[in-house]
C-alpha cells in the first residue's frame, strides 16, 4: 500500500496515512485519460453558433441577369454563397457536442490522473483546511507554507470561505471531492486535499 504524509495548514508533518492502491498507485493509461479530457471539453462546449444559409438570408428572389447573351456567367440569385452578402455554404447551425463515455473509462482515467500526481510528487495532503473568512492573504500563506504551486485544493464538501479565498488568485482553483474531474486534476500542477477530500474521495471512486 502506497503512504503519504498528511501536514497541516502551517507546512508541518502530522502523521502518515496510506493510500488506496486501485487509485493512486494504478498503471497510468494516457488513452483513457485523454479520451476523457476530450469528452469533458467537448460536453462544456454551448454548440450556440449560427449563420445563414442562402435560404435564410434576406433578397435574391429575383434573377439578377438573363441566362444567355451577356457574356458574363450565369446567376440564379445574388444571395449565393459565392455573392457578397449570400449565404453561408454548410453554414453551422446550433447542436449539441456532448457525449457519454463507459463509466469504467471514466474511473481508469481518473485514477491514472490521481496515480500521475502522486508518483510525480505532486500529491499533498492536509489534515483539515480551515478559513475563518473569505481571506485571500491567508490563502496566499497557507499555499506558501505547504508549497504548492498552482494548485487545485479540494475540500471534502463546499467550502464558501476557502473559495472565495483563492477566487482571486491566478491559477489556483478550490472544488470539492465530489466534483473532482480529470481535467482539472491536469490543469494544475499541485493537487491539495484534505484529509477528509481524500476519504470520500477513496471511498466513492476505489
């Protein structure tokens, strides 16, 4: 079974726990985890974009020019799409990107990013994080003390203090152990969990 130190906010060792091996101590598949990168940013995608075809755009009703005798090549409308002002040929119409993908895909994926994080290092554990208020100094020193960088902290449930804490800050981000995703496991390079992230964590997706 894999270990690790859990510290506390002030960067101090507590105490040392083990790790579920089906989670952080996984062979990394980096098909499965880029599948679901793909999957996640295709399903935030709105698919709100329209333009007009040259059905839907206004005029051209009638002929522009006889069909022979003028030299000039034949014109059925001047809202075509090779006129100024015609339509667009395959114009993009609104639609909806999502897909779904096999919950075991999902599941590999997420403990490949999990297991990445802690064979690279980058896998801190806090005993309890804890903000008095929406303080962004504080946040600031307690990401110094445990050494993180751009970190993604996780709470083991919402947090408004903690959030509105690093709301401010650039590259660092606060979610909690419920709406852990690869893609934002990725995005940082430091992922921060609470002792208690950590449990639910490992209870929900081992």
């Amino acid at each position: 079974m894999p270990k690790i130190k859990v510290i506390n906010m002030k960067g101090e060792e507590v105490k040392e726990i083990e790790l579920n091996e089906n989670l952080f101590a996984t062979e990394i598949s980096e098909t499965a985890v880029h599948q679901v990168v793909v999957n996640h940013l295709a399903n935030k995608r709105q698919g709100t974009q329209c333009t007009k075809t040259r059905s839907e755009v206004r005029g051209g009703g009638r002929k522009p020019w006889r069909q022979k005798g003028r030299g000039a090549a034949r014109q059925g409308s001047i809202r075509s799409p090779q006129w100024k002002g015609g339509g667009i040929v395959f114009a993009p119409k609104p639609r909806d990107y999502s897909y779904k993908l096999p919950k075991t895909l999902k599941r590999k994926a997420l403990a490949s990013a999990l297991s990445s994080k802690f064979q690279d290092g980058h896998l801190i554990v806090v005993d309890s994080i804890n903000f008095n208020g929406p303080k962004t100094k504080e946040m600031v020193e307690f990401i110094n003390n445990i050494q993180a960088v751009k970190p993604l902290i996780v709470t083991e449930a919402v947090d408004k203090n903690a959030y509105l804490s690093a709301r401010n800050l650039e590259k660092t981000a606060v979610t909690f152990a419920e709406l852990i995703n690869v893609y934002d496991i990725l995005k940082h390079q430091s992922l921060v969990l609470s002792e208690g992230a950590l449990n639910k964590i490992q209870e929900v997706f081992a």
